[in-house]
C-alpha cells in the first residue's frame, strides 16, 4: 500500500510539469530617439511572468522598474545631452529566462565655439585665422569691410579655420568691420581694427625765394598725425613766425636781410609727432644787389664823342638817361660797361646829365655818374693886389676850369682850390679859364681891379 502511494505523487509531480506554458516577453518599441533637452518617455512590456526593468547608463532613470505578468509599462527620464556629441543608452527588460534591450539615441547639442578675438592691423594690412568648432552648419557675415577684409575657409575633420586676409588701408582714416560668426543658436563677434596710412602732405609750394630784403612765407601742410617745423639749415637767418591767426599745420617763417653780396639756401624740415613722415622745402634768399660804376663822372668836351662807363654788379642792371639829356645817347658793351655818345654842344654853357645805372631787382639799389659836356672856353682876367687872395665866384650849375696866379707857381684846378698866399705883397695878374659859367660874383673878395669880361 505504502509503494502504492508513492508512485501516484511522482506521477502528479510529472504532469504538473508539463503543464508550466513557455515565458513570453514583449517590447514594444526597442529603438527610441530624443532630443538634446532632458524628458521622458516610455516602452510598452507584455509578459506572461513578472519582468524587470534596468540601464547602466547615468543619465537614464527608471521610473517603472518592475511589474507583474500580463501588460505592463516601463517609464524612465533622461538628462539633457550637454556635450556635442550624439550619445546611445540602453534599458534592459527581463522576465523569466527571457530579455530584451530597448535602445535611445540622444541628440548631441547644437555648438559653435569659436577660437578667436579682435584684431588689430596697421596700415600694410596682414591675415589671421579663426579656429571654428561646430556640430551643426554656421555662417559668416563680414559688416562694414567687405571691401578690404576677405574670407576663405579650411575645413578640417574636427574643426574649421576661417582665414581673413586684410588689404593695405591707403585712407588716411582708421577702419574697423565686425565679424559675425552665426550657429548654434549663438553669435560670436570679433571686431577688426585697422589704423590709418599716416600721411604728412606739403600742400604749398616746395621752394621759396626771397629777395635779400627779407620778408615772410607761409608754408601749409596736411597731417593726420600732427606736425612740427625745424629749421635745419639756415637756422640763423629763417625763424618761426608764431601767428594765431593761421590753422593748424600752417608755418610762418620770416627771414632776415641779407646784407652779403652771395645768395644763400636754407631748408626747413617738418616731421610728424611720430618722427616717421618728413617734408621739407627750401628756401632761396637773393644777395643784396650792388652797383658800382668807375668813373663817377665823365668830361667830354664841346665836340661830344665817346666814352665806356664800367659796371661792377651782381644783379642785372638798366641805365637811365635823364629825358632832358637829349644830346646823350648810349648802348650796352656785354655785360658789365656801357658806351655814353654826346652830342657836339652848340650850345654858350656847359650842360650835364646825371645818369642812374638801377638795379633789375630792386630800384631802391642803383648808382649815379655825372656825364659833363663842356661848352666854349670862358676867361675871367683881373689885378690883385695883396697877398692873400680869394677867388671870386663863378656861378653855373657845372663850372670847371684851371687858374692861373699870375706868378711862378702852378695852375690850380677852379674851383677846387680858391684861396692863394703869396710869398709877398705885390700885384698879380690872374687869368681863370673856365667852361659852364653864367655869371660871377665878387662879393666879399678884395684887392681885385681892372676885371675883364670880355671873354666870359
């Protein structure tokens, strides 16, 4: 009886195996995606024994871990995806001997860095270059400068290089342009600064000339970088003439007489603050003009005729004959004599003409001949009797002749010499020939008789 029972519980035992249904496990969907930003989502699970629900991934967070059989939901939240990389996570579902993975792909974040800051260029221009990360498309927009910044790109398998290439700025302005770099939802600027061509312009003559009296000049000049004058060479004869009522980068300059028989050259220098830019003009000053002439005065006689007059200057000359002088003609002899022609003089008097020999450069320079034409011979004869004798006058505008005392001594040239002493008291007879008179007078003369105009 006792193995009887036995082999009926085996048998129970037997087919109550038999009888356990196949685990089942179903998940619905196994792919999800999501984007960047943090949410939540969920999977549907059907099984017919209890199941379970797991991730190994940080960011992953079961909210449903577990349930029973039958139809079920495994809910779970992810973190946002900070980096700029897409990234996968995995959710396990098991029940039983049975699982299945559930796979969410994350979107990386949209990101744009930009390695790069302002940039200044001086004048010559240059390049730089922008390192650009970027996990999504990006612009770039040049404002302000597209005519004088231009861009290339390099592309690499990680990042970009923007290359920039900044053409020579030949205005005399600084410039700047923006840069924009657009992506990502963000915007990075970097400004470019280029300085300006610094430019010192001579907008007056370059050369001054001065006459040997001096005077003042101005010189104007145009600057963006300021300006400074320095006489360099000359400096002991051009000075600065301060004056408030020029503009800015004007120069006034007077210059001192020059009272040498050369001409001498100056220069003046102007240099920017810097010391980078420099003009500069000369100055010319003429030597002071002379005249000399030999002889200072000139005879002819009544016959007229010919004679040179030498001329010593540094300057170009003309000779003035006096309008009324109508009996003197002359022509130049090269360069330094001129030929005086007089006339034969009818006329009873002697006649004369002062000439001027005037300076080309300055009218105020200029020097004088007398030119005398003698008329006919004229005599005055009279007895003195004394010993100290004083000629009488002989009026006329040009008189000259010699003087004979009427003794052993020598004629005397009249009216150079007018006074005599002889070497005794006595009586002489005096005889003065002369040319140009008009008359005579004797007054305070004496000792003076027998007079005789006969002749006169």
């Amino acid at each position: 009886m006792k193995k009887s029972i036995l082999i009926s519980l085996a048998a129970l035992v037997a087919l109550a195996f038999s009888c356990t249904p196949e685990p089942t496990l179903s998940v619905s969907p196994t792919t999800l995606s999501a984007g960047p930003e943090a949410g939540s989502n969920s999977v549907n699970v059907t099984a017919n024994n209890a199941w379970t629900a797991k991730s190994s991934d940080g960011w992953i967070h079961i909210s449903t871990a577990s349930g029973e059989a039958g139809d079920g939901r495994v809910s779970f939240t992810y973190d946002a995806n900070a980096s700029s990389d897409e990234r996968t996570g995995t959710i396990t579902i098991s029940s039983a001997s049975l699982s299945q993975t559930v796979t969410l792909t994350q979107a990386q974040a949209d990101k744009m860095i930009v390695a790069g800051s302002d940039q200044n260029f001086g004048p010559e221009g240059g390049t730089f270059s922008v390192k650009v990360q970027s996990n999504v498309s990006y612009s770039v927009e040049i404002t302000g400068g597209t005519d004088w910044v231009t861009r290339s790109t390099t592309k690499g398998l990680a990042e970009s290089t923007e290359n920039f290439t900044v053409a020579p700025n030949e205005g005399y302005d600084t410039r700047t342009c923006e840069i924009v770099f657009s992506g990502a939802g963000t915007k990075h600027t970097i400004k470019v600064t280029q300085g300006q061509t610094d430019a010192l312009i001579l907008d007056s003559d370059s050369e001054y000339t001065v006459s040997w009296k001096g005077g003042t000049f101005t010189v104007e000049l145009k600057s963006n970088v300021g300006c400074k004058a320095f006489v360099v060479e000359g400096e002991s004869w051009i000075s600065r003439k301060d004056t408030k009522a020029l503009e800015e980068y004007q120069f006034a300059f007077e210059v001192d007489k020059n009272e040498g028989k050369k001409a001498r050259e100056g220069r003046i220098e102007f240099r920017d603050v810097s010391g980078n830019k420099t003009v500069s003009v000369t100055v010319i000053q003429h030597s002071k003009p002379y005249i000399k002439v030999s002889p200072e005065s000139i005879s002819f006689e009544k016959e007229g005729g010919e004679a040179t007059l030498s001329i010593d200057s540094n300057t170009g000359f003309t000779v003035e004959i006096p309008a009324d002088a109508d009996w003197l003609s002359g022509r130049p002899d090269g360069d330094s004599a001129f030929i005086f022609t007089a006339a034969e003089n009818t006329a009873s008097a002697t006649r004369s003409a002062t000439v001027r020999v005037v300076s080309a450069d300055d009218e105020d320079i200029f020097a004088e001949v007398l030119v005398v034409q003698r008329g006919p011979t004229q005599t005055l004869r009279f007895n003195f009797t004394g010993q100290k004798l004083t000629l009488p006058t002989i009026l006329g505008a040009n008189v000259s002749g010699k003087t004979n005392w009427g003794d052993d001594s020598a004629e005397k040239n009249y009216p150079s010499v007018m006074n005599k002493e002889y070497k005794k008291q006595g009586t002489y007879p005096v005889t003065i020939v002369f040319y140009g008179g008009i008359g005579v007078k004797f007054t305070g003369v004496t000792g003076i008789d027998e007079i005789d105009l006969s002749s006169f």
